[in-house]
C-alpha cells in the first residue's frame, strides 16, 4: 500500500499552504477530511471522502480502496489530532501546520514550553480541576460543549479565582479573535467553536502539601473525628504506592480525606470513592471543592456500584461495613496486575478477618500497628494524647512459585 499524505491545514484553507502541498492535492484521487477541510477546495476533480464517526470504518476503506490518498486535518495532526491513530493503522506520512497552540501563545507574546496542555475535546472535564491546580500556565482545549465559559464555571465552583484566561477564536482565519478574559466575565460570555483557552496565574493561590491537618477538613458536628487522621492517612496512602496516572477506589470515604490526597497525586489519572452515609457525601463534596479535587463520588454501600468503576491500580479500605468477604471478592478479583489494597482495622476482629480474607484469596499481607500520640499543652507544659491503634494491611498479589 503507498504511503497516505497527511497534511495539516489551517483556517485560512489552502491560503497558507505550501505549493508542493497544493500539488500533492491537486494530483491525489481522493481527498479526505472533515466538512470544514473539504470545503477549502470546491474545485478538486478527485473523490472527496467526510470523516464522520469512526475512525475504523475509514481506515478500513482506505485499506480496500487503494487510490492516490491525501488526508487533510486542523493544525499538527499528531497534536491530539487524528495522526496518531492514523498513523498506527496505515503507511502515513504526516505534514504539519501551525497548531491552534502554537497561534494562540504567539497572539499573547507568550512562550509556550513550560505550559501544562490538556484536552476537553470530546472528553469529560471530570478530574481537570487537581490537573491544572497549582500550574502557572495552561493551555485547554475545547470542543462546543465544554466552551470557555462552561469552562469558566467550573473553575470558579473550585474557587480558581488567580487565573485570567485568554481566548482565541478562530486562530488563522478572516474571523479572528483574541481576548483576555477574567473568570467571572469569561463565564457570561459566548463564543465560537472553534477556540483554544489559555490559563495564566496572575497571583498565588492555595497550596496543600501531602498531609493535610485534619483540621483543614470539614467534618461532622458536632461528632468529630470520623476522619482518616493525618499520621495513619500519610502511612495508608503511602502504602498504595500511586503513581500520577494511578486508578484509585476509596470505599468508606466519609470526609473524603483519603481520595483527596490520593487525587493530588494520581492527578492524571481517576479516584473513585463510594460512601453510605448522605450526610457525608455532602461534607466530602464541600472538601473536594475546597481541595480541588474533582473524581467520582457515589452514594451507596460497597461492594454494591464497584461494577460501575473501571478496574483500580490501588484500593484503600475505611470500613467494610459488616461486609468484608463480599468486599474482598470484588476488590481481589478487579485489582489490577502488581496493585495494592490497604485497609484501615480498629478492632482485631477486623484484622484476623482481612488478614485471614486476604490469604484465602492469594494475597500477601503486611501489616503495621501505628500507636501515635499527639502533644498537648497543659498550662506551661506539654503532655501527649494517645490516638485510637490503627492497624493498616498493605496487601499484594502473591508471585506464583517457580
């Protein structure tokens, strides 16, 4: 099969488009791109081909129905663009035009190496919230749903207010517009389509280093204390061993102490927490707006919904709720290959069972008693207050014997 020509176009159409490219059109039998793409060229004599849904199908015709093939796309191709798949499925060579972020920090005399990039486009914004917290300079990319000012909306329900955004709509184009923006007059706004957001600190914001004080939670009234503390949460998300891009479930999540520091540093990839009580789900959604931190959180009793959450690189386990065995079921047998499972035991009986629950089902289990006291002033002098023994069982799937 001959190589596919993929070329990257911009908005002004064929204006900017070197000549030896205008050739290699003008010679193809097939042009191939969106309906915007195709439009640039009223007067191609060859087949045209709209790229609708599905990238298989047109993959597999340009298999099948081998002709001289130019694929034309917005920008650089393999910059979320279809390159990249393209590219791994058929002979492609890849030309690139100026991408819409390049354009974009070029309009604002800005450089652009140090910014975090992310795409909206087609995707959720769950989680965007702990990505970009704390960065200086983000770049967005949108599509019609998740626009400039749904996106300014959602950063300021997790109070982002020291970031100004910048918007360029139609970048390359007769229709061209750049505008800065604040939040708050961003969220008002309309736009075109067709855009690219910018971030930039203009001051300094909240920072939570890993061990968040407990105070710093909202918990219940006036029955405190139904929070993961401090010292066993850093020793118990130590022990899942997450990586940036790590899936996480926390069952029992109450305030949701453990799934926020769990985000904070899985914040490229998805926590999922699940928790019974009403009236803490409440609490853990004002915590994970004012942490900002944004994952899924569902109201229910575990094991029940597990089956609604993709399988996780690491479990941690507040409370079983009388339902250990059906629990472990689940979470042994969805755990991911070389992932862990820790689980929070206040009472032996819990210990011997999770222990017990873990070996039968191929697991290997480490476990730490962590008695911890805390100073405590008394006049002029300092005494200790003894926190509740907290067992935490770090467990792994037990190589097979050789």
């Amino acid at each position: 099969m001959q190589p596919i020509k993929l070329i990257g176009i911009g908005a002004d159409g064929k204006q900017s488009l070197p000549s030896l490219y205008a050739q290699w059109i003008e010679n193809s039998e097939r042009l191939v791109g969106g309906e915007r793409h195709l439009s640039f060229f009223p007067d191609y004599r060859g087949e045209k081909l709209v790229i609708k849904n599905g990238l298989s199908a047109l993959v597999e015709r340009l298999r099948t129905e081998e002709k001289r093939t130019v694929i034309l796309a917005s920008g650089d191709p393999l910059f979320y663009g279809i390159g990249s798949y393209l590219s791994r499925k058929l002979p492609i060579e890849v030309y690139p035009s100026v991408s819409s972020l390049q354009w974009a920090f070029a309009k604002m005399g800005e450089s652009w190496q140090d910014a975090y990039v992310v795409s909206v486009h087609g995707r959720s914004m769950k989680g965007l919230a702990q990505r970009i917290d704390g960065r200086d300079k983000v770049a967005i990319l949108t599509d019609a749903e998740h626009s400039p000012n749904e996106i300014a909306s959602y950063l300021l329900s997790y109070g982002m207010t020291e970031y100004r955004a910048f918007v360029g709509e139609n970048l390359g184009s007769d229709e061209e517009r750049c505008r800065f923006f604040e939040l708050e007059e961003m969220a008002q706004t309309e736009f075109h389509p067709l855009n690219i957001v910018i971030l930039q600190k203009k001051e300094a914001g909240p920072i939570w280093p890993f061990g968040i004080d407990d105070e710093a939670f909202l918990q219940r009234k006036p029955e405190k204390g139904l929070i993961t503390k401090k010292e066993i949460r850093i020793l118990s998300v130590s022990a899942l061993q997450l990586l940036e891009t790590s899936v996480v479930w926390d069952i029992g999540t109450c305030t949701g102490s453990v799934a926020i520091e769990a985000a904070k540093i899985a914040r490229e990839g998805a926590i999922f927490a699940i928790e019974k009580n009403e009236y803490d789900i409440d609490i853990c959604q004002q915590n994970m707006r004012k942490f900002r931190t944004d994952f899924t959180l569902v109201h229910g009793r575990a094991p029940d919904h597990l089956n609604e959450f993709p399988d996780p690189d690491a479990i941690f386990i507040g409370g079983t709720s009388g339902e250990m065995d059906r629990l472990l079921d689940v979470c042994c047998e969805r755990l991911k290959p070389n992932g862990r499972i820790v689980i929070n035991a206040v009472t032996i009986e819990t210990l011997h069972e999770a222990a017990e629950g873990l070996k039968q089902r191929g697991f290997q289990a480490d476990i730490t008693l962590a008695q911890l006291s805390r100073s405590k002033p008394i006049l002029q002098l300092t005494r200790f207050d003894a926190l509740n023994p907290i067992y935490i069982i770090s467990a792994y799937r037990k190589e097979e014997e050789q």
